[in-house]
C-alpha cells in the first residue's frame, strides 16, 4: 500500500510514517501543497492523509489534484480544528473517505487506512 501523508508539523508526520511503515506500508511524507501536488504527480498512490490545515497551500487543491490524477486514491483528512465537524467536507471533496482530529493515536489512524485500503 502505498501512502502520501501531507502534513505540515514534521514531527507528527514523523510518528505517523514510522508507525506505518512497520505495518509494511509505503509512505511518502510532503509537508506543503506544492510539495503534495509534485509527489502526485510522479508515483502512484492509495491513501492520502491529508491536513486540512496546512501551513504552505490548501488541502482542497491537493485533494483536486489527486482525484484528477489518481482517482481512485482516497483522502483521510485530519485537523486540529472544528471546520467542518458537521461532515460536511463530504460534500465538497468527493474522494474524502474519512475526518480524524490530529491526535488519533498512530495505531487507529493505521487501522482507519486499512479499513479504506481494502481492495486498493
């Protein structure tokens, strides 16, 4: 399984990618929009973990560009903030799958990526 994590606090990403990892997966961290849209536009991916907030872009270009370029890769937003707590970001990014706060333990945010890996 392939992961893209974009996400501006490194140090999160960093605990994010490594727990990952050692379920087998293969993770590409990107901490801006630009970043995010260069890795996908080069390798293929299944998940995005995707912070609604980021420091260096927007999330919902991001989301764009990986529905045009890799329409079946699903996005698991995280955030730390209540935009869009009433699910509503549903609505507007049709390749969203999931909405997790930013302090999901590592292991349920690994079983939230299987759960939606399923078939990928």
């Amino acid at each position: 399984m392939r992961i893209l994590i974009v996400e501006s606090d490194a140090a999160l990403a960093r605990i994010w990618r490594r727990h990952l990892e050692r379920q087998g997966a293969e993770v590409s961290v990107t901490q801006s929009e630009a970043e995010a849209v260069a890795a996908l536009d080069g390798a293929s991916v299944d998940i995005i973990v995707l912070d609604l907030v980021l420091d260096g872009g927007g999330a919902f270009a991001v989301a764009d560009v990986a529905r045009y370029r890799h329409p079946a890769a699903r996005v698991i937003f995280v955030t730390n903030t209540t935009f869009f707590s009433d699910g509503s970001i549903f609505h507007y990014i049709p390749n969203a799958c999931a909405f997790l706060p930013t302090a999901t333990p590592p292991e349920d945010l690994a079983a939230v990526i299987d759960h939606y890996s399923v078939g990928q």
